[in-house]
C-alpha cells in the first residue's frame, strides 16, 4: 500500500486498469493479459462507458505510467509480455471493493442497485445493502476517498456514485437535463436528414421539369 495519495489518472488509465480487474474474473484462463488482449478489453463496445478507440502505443503508455505506480506488474510469460493489476495491494482495499471500483471505472457513475448487478461476474454482493457498505469504506477511506456519492438529483429515486481515480467527477446533468440532451439529433442523423432534404430537392426539381415539358407539348 502507497503511503503517498496517488495522482488523477487519465481516461484510458482508468480503462486498462478497470479492464484489468475485470479479465481477471471474467477470463482467469487468459490472465494476466497480453497487450492485444488488453487493446480489445479498453476498446469493447459492451458494457463500457465511454466507448474508446485507443491504439497499442496508447494502451502500452497507459501501461508503463500505471507499471511506474505499482498498479500494474508485467511478466514475461511465453512469448509475449503479459499484464496484471496490482490495485488491491496498492490501494489497500478487499476484492469487494475492487469489483466496485473496476466497475464504476469502465461503466461510469451508478446507483448502488445498478452496481450490484453490474458487478456481479466479479463479485456477488448478497444484498444493495453490502454495496452500499462497502461504498461507504471507500468513501471514508482514512488513506483518501476512491469513491464519492452525488447529490441527489431532482426527480432520481437514487444516489449516483463515482470513482475519484481521475480527480473531482464532473457534475450529473439533471434527468431533465438528460432527456432533454438525449433527444437531440446525432451527427449522423443531422446528415441524414441533409441528404433526404437535398434528395427531396432534386425530386421536385425534376417533377417541375417534368411538367413543364409536359405543358409546352400541350401548348399551355
């Protein structure tokens, strides 16, 4: 266990960390992992939050930084370089916590309930109840908090928590707030929209043409 606070880790840090913890559960067969293996852990589209697209060079920086504060260990096993996270000793917290952490770490922020049933492939909490104590451990942990509990937000049945792995968290958006920015257009559906609308255009220019032509025949 560091004596000293760890500093705010990055993105993709957090993610190979995360994704690290995770393997371990869920592919014991496969862990430690290799570096492609960890490429596709921090770039799979299920269950992570944001989804990345990050490179072996990217990944393999994220590694050495994380190697350098003992959060990672390498091992030469077979041919290639193999990885495994050290965070438990680090961090000085139980497996538990770690299952509560990684997941909060590649999902995002979660309400104790969604945390119990997200983390379940790394540890089966009986109740919310034993989520929420061990959220509360690390939200109190005398070494520094890994975790914090948002303020409830207007018209939410639950708390939301994060991980402080990369400082403060920013603010939640209100659900108002949400709903409202999820219903607005996609890029991609903006363009969409821009092509039928030109398509639309040349479709009446070509039916104004069309009969335009018909009426001159007619001698209208």
């Amino acid at each position: 266990m560091v004596s000293s606070p760890l500093p705010a880790l990055s993105p993709l840090e957090i993610r190979v960390l995360g994704v690290l913890v995770e393997k371990q559960h869920t592919v014991p067969d496969s862990y430690p992992l290799t570096l492609n293996a960890l490429v596709a852990g921090c770039n799979q589209k299920s269950s992570r939050h944001p989804v990345l697209e990050a490179g072996e060079a990217e990944v393999q920086a994220a590694l050495d930084h994380l190697k350098a504060l003992s959060l990672v260990v390498e091992s030469s096993g077979g041919r290639v370089m193999r990885y495994a996270h050290n965070a438990g000793r680090v961090l000085g917290i139980p497996p538990q916590s770690a299952a509560l952490l990684a997941t909060l770490m590649l999902r995002g922020p979660q309400t104790a309930g969604e945390l119990r049933i997200n983390s379940e492939r790394l540890h089966a909490f009986s109740d919310i109840s034993a989520v929420e104590a061990f959220l509360e451990e690390l939200a109190s942990r005398p070494a520094g908090a890994l975790v914090r509990e948002a303020a409830r937000q207007p018209g939410a049945r639950e708390t939301r928590w994060a991980h402080l792995l990369a400082g403060e968290p920013p603010p939640e958006p209100s659900p108002a707030a949400a709903h409202a920015a999820a219903r607005e257009p996609s890029l991609g559906e903006i363009a969409a929209l821009k092509a039928n609308v030109d398509r639309l255009e040349a479709e009446v220019a070509e039916l104004r043409e069309n009969l335009a032509r018909v009426f001159r025949e007619l001698g209208l």
